[in-house]
C-alpha cells in the first residue's frame, strides 16, 4: 500500500514557519507586513470558496489581505485599471485576479497588466519566460507546481535522472510542473488529450503529475510499481450517501492507484493545501523582496 | 534506406517566395524595405561565417541588412546603448546580437534588451514566454525550431497525436522545439545529459530532434524504425583525408541512421539553411507588422 503524502500537514507546517518569519522580521523591521490584494470580478461560488482559503490562510499567518471585489459587468477597462492601482500602490507586495472572469474580459490582457513583481500566481508571460529559459529565474513560480517540488523533496524522493509524466498541458499547472521536473533533471514526457496509449507512457514514470480534471480517470494497473502519484484533480461527483451530494475525487482513481504506487497524495488533503501555502510564501519572499530583505 | 530532407532546397524555395513578397509589397506600398540589423561583438571566426551566411542570404532576397562590428572590449553599456540606439531607429524592423558574446558582458542582459518587437531570433523572455503559455501567440518563433517545423510540414509527416523525443534542453532549439511539438499535440520527452537510458526512449520517437553538439552521438540501432531523423548538431571532426583536414558530421550517427529512419537530414545540408531562411522569414513578417500590413 502506497504511504500517503499528506499535504495538509506538510502545508500547515510550511505556514508555521512563514507564520514565524513574519513575526521575526516584523521585529527587525518595524512596519514590515506582507500584503497580498486579490481582485475578484462576480460572485462564482467556486471563486468565494478558494478566495475565503487563501483570506482566512494569510490572516492566520500575519499576511495582511484586502479583497477587492467587483461587479461581473465591470468593464476590461475599469478592471484594467483596478489592477493598475494595485501596481502602483506601494504596500501591496502581492496581487493576484481570481480566474476565471466573466467571457467579456480577455483573461490574458489582465494576467498580463499585473506588475510581474507582484504577481504571486506565477502565471505573467515575464515568470512563464523565465521559467522556460533554463538559466533565468523566476521572481515567482507558479503555486500549484512549486508546491509538489516541496513535496517530493519532503518524502525524499530523487528526480534527477527519474523519469517523469505529467498528464494536461495546463498554463497553470502542466507546462510549468513539465519546466520544473526538467529544470531538476528528470526526463519528463507531457501528456494531453490527444496522447495515444497513455498507459504504456505512465508505465515509464517513476514521477506522475495528474492534472487534467476528469474524475478517476487514470487507473492503478497503468501506473509503474512503486511510482510517485500525484494527484492535482479535485472533481465532484454524485454521492447520495453524502449530506452534500456530492464527494471529491482526483483525476487518479485513488484505490486501484493505492496499490501500486509507493506514494500517493489524496484528494482532498493532498496538493490543494500546498498550492496556498506556496501563494503565502510568494507573497512573503515578494514583500522581503520589496524590503530589500535578503 | 532513408529520404534525404534537403533543408537547402527548401530554403531555396523559402528565400525565392520572400524574395518575390518583397518586391510585391513594395510595388503596392512604395518604400518598403525589411530592414535587419546584426550586431556582431568581437572576431570570433565561427561568428564571422554566421554573419556572413545572413549577410548573403538577406542580400539577395532584398533585405537591407546592417553589419554593426563592435570591438570585444567594448562595455556592457556601450553595448546596450547600441541596441537601443538600434531599437528606436524605425527603419529597423529586426535586430539581433550574434552569439556568443564575449565574457565580460551578461548575455542575458543584452538579449532582454532587444525590443521584443524586433526580436527576429526569437529569444526574449517575452516571446518565450509566450511560446511557453499555450494560448498566446509569440511575435517571433526561434529560427531553428521554426525551420524544423517547416521541414515536417514539407515532408508530410503528421506530427498530432505522434511520440516525439528532443534530445538537448537548450533555450534556442531543445527547449523552443519541444513547445511547438507539444502545441502540433505531439506527445513529447525531453531528454538532456541526465537521460539515463536514452536509447530505450528513443525507440518511442516517432519524431526526433536531436541539438547537442556530440558528434555522431546518436546510433542507428537507438532509433525506431521508420521515424523521421531531424539532426541539428553541426560539429568538426578531424579528416586527414581533406584539404580542410576537418569535415562536418551532425550528431547522429548518419550513415547507421539511414538504414532506419524513413527520413533524415544531412549534415551539412539539412537544418543549417532552414534557420537562415527563418531569420529571413522573420524580419519580413517583422517590416510587415511594422507597416501594418496583414
């Protein structure tokens, strides 16, 4: 049976330790406080949920947030300018637009308007091309994929030289999780949805990184003995036994997947947690950044 | 026994159909002229040929071109004054500073200094970047992976829902090549010096591009039989049997390759004169966007 890898303690210490950064720097450097600002456009009850995680995250750790909501009719414009006053106010050391937005506002124009040094999503065409230029860095890294680098380094496995698949070639998650496999030399395949025989592919990792949103859909029996799954999927589906209806799933079908794998993160518990304890990190290394704090 | 693909060919017919655009644009817009300039630090012989082989081939389809020779003691601010001199000048439609460059200055620097709008190689963050992101569109494609792409093209290969393997990482060709065969839905591994079991994962390839500068590395009995062979590698090894006492051999093992691989490139032959012809395709495209041409 695979050991799980529970990213929701892995997270909670990671937010302790920022928690404690935070205070000791506070000390040394009266005024110090890290500020993240979200802009959220309309009311999706999806967007509600993941912007309360990260409000009640950074609160818990001393990361001043200020959520600056906005009407769906909010024009491109406006918004445009919402983010500008952001950029420019100078004690916001990370800004982030919750997506997705409403269709009549071009999500690349906003992604592309936030100042790249404040853009703790990592998601700004200036972090993705300097995550792709092998010997450049980054200001901020994606959350989602920096988060399972710090898992597979806490379990201890090795990537160099490993074989890796990561399945969805996301903007979010799949490229840039490919970019850091690759950047910690590990030979990585990028799945998508038109690979032919996927599992004779996952049969060769020794690293699998799922993120394609589709329920259960990759089994046990395709996955190489012994392998690392990871499991980005959170998908509800239909559970009339729950209060709720509904229950969470990943995209790995946990149960077969448990079986052969040696670790194995769940879902829920497993990267969700990680993903916002990374944008807290960003947003403290970006406000020591802004304080010249070395 | 292998199809040759003969990159000087096709960059022959590519050059003959910019050459004939060249002068049906500027029959209907009097004063067109692609305008490339070419900053070259230093003496270094092989950038010398380079320069020259641009020089030639801009020449004769009626591109301007502009040699601007810099001394290899000049600063790394001298130098940045002189691509931003070059930046401003709107008759400049496409820029680019040969390299390598010499120790003292941080390539870096210079290469993200070039307005990306006139970036006709193709390597600034910023088109990276957005060759990186899956649905934005760069303004430029680096030459080399964008000639290879037209050589697939031209020998019907399909590339969507294929394996493909690139063998080297790096930001010019590796890394670039492996972005557009993913965006072709090519199924894709990366393979760099930290492969182990390299030629298990080349007998996956239908594709495969090799760019790692080991002379005929690659052996014939490593590839799948059938697939299409691109060979970047153009290196120097000793032929007493020459005038020259050196001949060129890429870094596939040629002659045991042939006998497998349905289609390869020669070299010297191959990809060498589809890059060329690329930087030429992108400084036109460049005079194009700059007079507002569609």
């Amino acid at each position: 049976m695979a050991t799980l890898i529970d990213g929701k303690e892995l997270a909670k210490s990671i937010r302790e330790k920022l928690k404690q950064e935070i205070i000791d720097l506070a000390q040394k450097y009266p005024g110090f406080r890290p500020h993240l600002a979200i802009i959220q456009v309309g009311l999706r009850e999806d967007s509600t949920v993941y912007v309360k995680q990260k409000e009640r995250a950074a609160n818990e750790i001393g990361i001043e947030i200020t959520l600056h909501k906005k009407d769906s009719t909010i024009s491109q414009n406006e918004l445009l300018n919402a983010v500008n006053e952001l950029n420019n106010n100078p004690s916001v050391h990370g800004l982030l637009v919750q997506l997705p937005l409403p269709e009549h506002i071009d999500e690349k124009v906003i992604t592309e308007a936030v100042d790249p040094n404040k853009d703790v999503d990592g998601f700004h065409v200036y972090n993705i091309g300097n995550l792709a230029k092998r010997h450049n860095t980054p200001t901020f890294l994606p959350c989602t994929p920096k988060g399972i680098i710090e898992m597979l380094k806490f379990i201890g496995v090795e990537i160099a030289g490993r074989r890796a698949v990561v399945v969805g070639r996301s903007d979010i998650v799949g490229f840039p999780m490919f970019m850091l496999l690759t950047r910690a030399d590990a030979t990585v395949t990028l799945c998508h949805s038109k690979t032919q025989d996927l599992p004779e592919i996952l049969k060769t990792a020794d690293i699998l990184v799922v993120a394609i949103g589709k329920p259960e859909f990759i089994k046990g029996e395709w996955i190489k003995p012994g392998a690392v799954v990871i499991d980005v999927g959170t998908n509800a589906i239909e559970d009339n036994s729950r209060v709720s209806g509904v229950r969470w799933v990943g995209d790995v079908d946990f149960v077969s997947a448990s079986n052969v794998a040696s670790y194995i993160t769940p879902v829920p518990g497993g990267v969700g947690p990680m993903t916002v304890a990374m944008l807290l990190d960003n947003t403290v290394q970006s406000a020591k950044k802004f304080w010249s704090i070395d």
